[in-house]
C-alpha cells in the first residue's frame, strides 16, 4: 500500500519508522541454546511475569496456539523490562537501559537472565526485525527526557515507540499477510497508548508527567493546573468526549488489519483491543473522573464479551 494513500499527516512519519524498521536487518542465524530445560524455565517465568502484570494481555495471549502464546509472553516480558527500567528511581537509569540493550539484543543471552533469554529465541525463531525492538526502547527511554507533549502529532511519535512497535513484533510472531497489514498495526498501537493515557490521567501527574496534547487542553480551555486540580467540569467533559471519539475511530480505523493476521491470531488481537477499548466506556460511566479512579473492566466483563468477539472474527472479513 502507497504511503499517501493511507496516511494523515500524523501518521506519514510513524509509517517510515514501521517501513524501515521491517527492512531493517535479515540476520537471524539461530543460536543453539543446549540446555533445553533452561530455555522451559526461561519461558514459565515469561508466562508469570505477564500473569502478574496484566491480567488483559494474559487472557488474550491465552487465546493464540501454546508456541506463539509463549512467544508473546517473552515479547510481553521484554517490554515489561524495558518499562521497568525507566521507571526505576535511581540515578543510573540511561546505565541500566543501556546493559539491557545489549544483553536483550545479543544472539548470546546470559542464561542467568530467563526473560533476555525467552526473549532472544523468539526473536530469532520468529524472525523479529531488532529494529522493532530497538525503536521500543528508544521510545521508553523518551520519558526520561520529555514529560510534557504540545500536539497530538508529537504525542503519536511517542505511542508508535511504546505501543505500535509491540504490534509489529506481535505481528511476526502471530503470522501475517504482508507490509499491507503494517499501517493498521500502527494505528492500533496508537489506539492502545492514547486510551492508556487517558485512564492513567492522575496517575501519570503524581508520577510527573502529562501526555495530553497542551495545544488540545488550551482549545477547551484547559491547563496544567487543571489537571492538578483533579477538576472534572464541563470543560473536561467537553475534552474528554473529544479524547474519547478520537480514539474510537482510531479502533475502527484499525479493524480491517484482523483479517490480514493469521486465522489462529486474529482472536487474540481482537481481544486485546476490544478489552482496551471498553475502558473508554467506563471512563464514560464514571464522568470522566480520571484523576481519583483507575478505569477498568473487570474479568468477568472480558470474559463475557468473548463468544462476541469470536462470531465476530468467523464473520468479519
């Protein structure tokens, strides 16, 4: 697909870093890992190290084949990692991001680290561009210089490295068509990272951050001081409803890229997003208090929206 034919302006650079990225390098000569029980235990603690981080990804990585399931709970892992890592208070944090490049894009992991282990032979068995990985750390590392975003633009390069890069690796892993699939990857990592900063609104001010476009809050007539305040008013109502519909599209927007995944992954990919996206409803629910709640939806409530999301995956084309 033409770059232009489907790009708003926003998007045309995200797209060249996704189109790079895939071209990036072909080197992925397999490392023989002898110890085979090592590499079992490398995945068990991928697998408990996104059980106990998000409850989402797991149901929804549950839904996919056992290989490609570990596999995305290794990919899980490393960014877990990465995220960790910057949000460390220390005074080392470029130091350690730095030694966990190199061990988590090393063809020779250290085998007392399980998750660069996990993570390095799906990587490599999945036949993962380093680049994706690459550009992932490099947008984490963005929160150790920049807290505070002016446009919607600027804050779109942010998601593509936290969020969008996770679709493209997942890509690899779960199967898919070809590059065609790649700008609806993007659009959904955008889709995700946009409805995870408007749930962590409070949270994200307490920690020193505010990814809300400043030029957006000025247009409804909104600052910083706003959002210290924790002031739900019809302002922030009004703001929040764009926020909100914006982002819905960017879902809809993203949909027709399912069907270009593998028929084993499409499911799993539905779901994640759908659990995501019914976060904005409860935002919604909740008067867009954001600042004293974290919005959710609750286990039961994705478990009931599974045998939809599956008719709706046999359907859909």
């Amino acid at each position: 697909m033409a770059l232009g034919a489907y790009s708003r302006r926003w998007e045309y650079p995200l797209l060249a870093q996704a189109y790079a990225g895939r071209r990036s390098d072909a080197d992925y000569a397999r490392v023989a890992l002898r110890d085979r029980q090592a590499l079992q235990r490398a995945y068990a603690r991928c697998d408990a190290v996104t059980r106990s981080n998000s409850r989402s990804f797991y149901l929804a990585s549950s839904l996919v084949p056992p290989e490609k399931r570990r596999a995305l709970r290794a990919l899980y892992s490393f960014c877990r990692v990465t995220d960790d890592i910057v949000d460390r208070p220390s005074e080392s944090i470029e130091a350690a991001l730095a030694r966990w490049r190199l061990r988590s894009m090393s063809p020779d992991p250290d085998p007392s680290d399980p998750v660069a282990v996990a993570w390095t032979d799906t990587r490599l068995r999945h036949r993962i561009p380093s680049r994706y990985a690459e550009q992932l750390i490099d947008g984490v590392a963005r929160d150790l210089r920049q807290k505070r975003y002016a446009t919607f633009e600027d804050l779109a390069l942010y998601a593509y490295g936290v969020a969008s890069t996770v679709g493209l690796m997942s890509m690899h892993i779960l199967g898919f068509t070809g590059e065609e699939a790649i700008p609806y990857a993007v659009k959904l990592g955008v889709a995700l990272q946009i409805t995870n900063i408007l749930r962590d609104v409070g949270e994200d001010w307490r920690a020193g951050r505010v990814y809300l476009p400043a030029e957006e809050l000025a247009a409804y007539g909104l600052s910083e001081e706003d959002v210290a305040a924790g002031r739900v008013d019809d302002r922030w109502r009004k703001f929040m409803r764009f926020q909100i519909d914006r982002n819905r599209r960017l879902y809809a927007e993203a949909w027709p890229g399912v069907p270009m995944l593998s028929k084993d992954g499409r499911l799993a990919v539905t779901a994640a997003a759908d659990f995501y996206r019914a976060i904005l409803g409860d935002i919604e629910a909740h008067d867009y208090d954001v600042f004293h709640r974290r919005a959710h939806v609750s286990s039961w409530g994705k478990l009931r929206r599974l045998p939809g999301l599956w008719w709706r995956c046999r359907t859909d084309r």
